[in-house]
C-alpha cells in the first residue's frame, strides 16, 4: 500500500486549449520581433562604422560600437536647432488639437441638431482623403493669412488634420458618461460651458492623454507637413526634414541617417511608455457604448 502511494503521479498532458495559446504566443511573439526587426538594425547601424555598414548587410549587430556617430549627427545636421522646433511644434499642435476636439466632442455627445448623423457620416469621409489631394487649397489660405514659413502655419496645418480622429474619440468617450453628473451640476446653477471646463474636461483625462499621444506622435514624424510649410526657412525645419542634411549629391552618410533616425525616434518612445496606460484605457472608453 505504501510502495503504491509513493509511486510518482503522471503529469496531466497539455489540453488542446493550452497547445493552441502556445501557438498564438509563439507567432505573436515572432510578428513582433519581424515588426521590430527595422528599428534594432537601425540601431544596430547606427554604431557600425562606414565599411562596416555595407559589409554587415542585414546583421544589427555591430562589430565594433562607434559611439561618435551620434555625437557627429547631432552636430553636423544642426539637430539641436531642429528638436527645438520639433518640440514647439509637437506641443502646439497637441494643444490645439486637444482644445478644439475636446469641445467638438463633447458638443456633438450632448447636443441634438437637424442631421447630425449625416453631417457626421460626411466628415468621416475626410478621415480617408490624403493629404495630398488637399494640400493646394490649405497652401493658397495658409499665404492668404500670411502664415507661409512660420512655425504657426505647420501647428494650424497638422492640428486641422487630426481634428476628425480626435472628435469622434472625444464624442465616444463623453456618451459613456454619466449625464447624472451633468443633471446635478445644473440643479447648482452651472451652466454648459462651466459644466464642460469644471466637471466633463476633468473626467477625460484617459482621453486627454489618448489623443494628445496621437497628435505628437503624428506631428513628431510628419515630414511632408513641415516640408511644404517651411520650404524657403531651413531654420524653421524639423528633425524629420532636417534628416535630408546626411544625403549629399554624389553620398549618403548612411551610418549618420540610422543614428538621426534613433534620435529622431526614442523621444516618442519614451513619452508613449510613459502615458501607455492611459493610452489604452482611453481607447477602451471610446469604443465602450
């Protein structure tokens, strides 16, 4: 009776719900490493040197780490003067996207209006226009107003563009709340705007950061934007416009293009792992009806 009791018992084998995670896991896992291939050999070639960016081919890993490609890109493309403007450029355009969403969303949310539901199909169609197809109207009124080349035309341009995006989140996000919040603050005496200001802003805060994130990742890499905007004032480009100073006419100094293009990057990437949570918990308010 003993020997029997200390026998081992068998390990239950794998269910079929347990063999099919793994599976998912382990293709998950191999899309994110084949999506992140592109960054990891940038910054791989970032530290190669010269030759031995063109005879490691598709290997990230560097021979030896050349550290002083960073320092050179930073100084030769004049990087200093563009992060300067990519920052002002990045946090106006939030700003502005933030104040005009936020207050179209929360109108459309709350207010009933003869045709609301095709004015809202319409304008949903531009979210599929591409920038180009508009770009020669918004030029012609960006020089009517007497903005062309300024740091204010390229904020107006990139904000006008994620206007729709940003409502519709905002518009999502207000429906799910309460409207007893809303009731009671009217029996207080507030009115429209207060309650909007003092009690609906405050509450969005998930959506705040969601669309805050969108429109400085867009501004931070838009290119053609700040290109058109700013074409005669070199000193008014960005870090994605300034990464044309490392191709020459007859080279390209490509180990200074990967590491102008890590430089370019980890400011985002650090600022969306930092508000990554609020990130999503926004994206899940907005869809939740």
């Amino acid at each position: 009776m003993s020997t029997l009791s200390q026998r081992p018992r068998p390990r239950p084998r794998l269910s079929l719900r347990q063999g099919r995670r793994g599976l998912l896991y382990l293709a998950l896992l191999g899309g994110g490493l084949i999506w992140l291939y592109p960054f990891l050999w940038a910054l791989g070639s970032s530290l190669k040197s010269t030759d031995g960016f063109f005879s490691g081919g598709l290997n990230p890993i560097p021979s030896e780490f050349h550290w002083s490609n960073y320092s050179e890109a930073w100084t030769q493309a004049d990087f200093s003067r563009f992060f300067v403007n990519t920052v002002l450029f990045a946090t106006g355009t939030v700003i502005v996207t933030l104040l005009a969403t936020s207050m179209a969303g929360y109108v459309l949310a709350r207010t009933e209006f003869p045709g609301k539901k095709i004015w809202l199909g319409l304008v949903g169609v531009t979210l599929f226009l591409p920038h180009g197809y508009t770009i020669i109207p918004v030029f012609d009124l960006i020089q009517r107003l007497h903005l062309l080349n300024t740091l204010w035309s390229v904020v107006i341009v990139q904000s006008a563009g994620g206007m729709v995006f940003g409502t519709f989140l905002f518009m999502g996000y207000f429906t799910t709340i309460d409207r007893g919040l809303e009731d009671a603050a009217r029996v207080d005496g507030a009115n429209f705007h207060q309650i909007f200001w003092r009690i609906m802003l405050p509450l969005s805060g998930p959506m705040l950061a969601t669309v805050g994130l969108f429109a400085c990742i867009n501004a931070w890499n838009s290119f053609f934007i700040p290109l058109v905007f700013t074409l005669s004032r070199p000193e008014l480009h960005t870090l994605s416009v300034g990464m044309f100073n490392f191709i020459g006419q007859n080279s390209t100094a490509w180990t200074l293009v990967c590491a102008g293009s890590v430089i370019t990057l980890l400011p985002i990437v650090l600022i969306f792992i930092v508000l990554q949570r609020f990130f999503i918990n926004g994206l899940a308010g907005a869809v939740k009806q």
